[in-house]
C-alpha cells in the first residue's frame, strides 16, 4: 500500500508546492501594482482647484502664525487689532506731516549720515527740469 501512496503524496505535496509558489507570485505582484499606484498617484498630485487651494491656504496660514505666536515674533493680537498702513492713512490725512510736526515741535535736529550716499551717482544736473540742461 505504501508503493501506492507514495506516488499520490508526491504529486500533492508538488501541486501544493506549485500553489504555494503561485499564491507568493500573486502576492509580490499585488505589492508591486500597489507601488506603482502610490508612485502613480506621487507624480499625478491633486489637482488645484480654488476651493482646495483656499483650505490648504487657510491651514498653511494658520501654522505659520502659530509658529511665529511659539517664537514670539509676532502677538497673538497682531493680526485682528492693527491697522494696515493704507487704512491709517485713510483714517487720519494728517499722519504723512505729523512726523514733521513732531520734530519742530520738539526742536531735535536730524542728522544726516551723507556718507551713505557717496557711491551714488548723483549731480544737480539730474534734479534739474528738461528746460534748464540745455
């Protein structure tokens, strides 16, 4: 009886081996399809649309605020109580001269560093009308 079984064992146990192996084979090339989908899917990106491209905007500048609140850069009040320049222009006509103001009234005499101002290539000639260079 063994003579009989031998031959079926082995021709199981080779079916067995050739499913196995099959089964391996099916399995390296579902992780390789899904590689390729992963990489695929890196090189495609998403695609930019307004309203995603807002909330990735909205993310991206809520974390920069909040890094720059974490390094002290900036208040957490900063950005909702101050006024851009434009509208404290707006607001108050006389903000372009009260610096001026402010000097004469105090009497301090501005320094100028002319040192500053040594490389630059300017003459009278090129404050003078169109009229006058001839």
């Amino acid at each position: 009886s063994l003579i009989w079984d031998f031959p079926l064992i082995h021709e199981e146990l080779h079916r067995l081996r050739e499913k196995y192996l099959r089964l391996r084979e099916d399995e390296k090339e579902a992780r390789k399809q899904k590689e390729e989908e992963v990489e695929r899917k890196k090189l495609e990106g998403t695609a930019v649309t307004i309203e995603n491209f807002m909330s990735w905007k909205l993310k991206f500048d809520e974390e920069i605020r909040q890094l720059r609140l974490k390094q002290g850069l900036i208040s957490s009040t900063d950005k909702n109580n101050r006024p851009t320049g434009r509208e404290q222009f707006l607001k108050d006509a006389d903000l372009c001269t009260s610096d001026i103001r402010l000097i004469e009234e105090t009497g301090e005499e501005i320094k100028i560093d002319e040192s500053l101002f040594d490389d630059l290539d300017i003459n009278d000639q090129d404050f003078m009308s169109g009229d006058e260079e001839d």
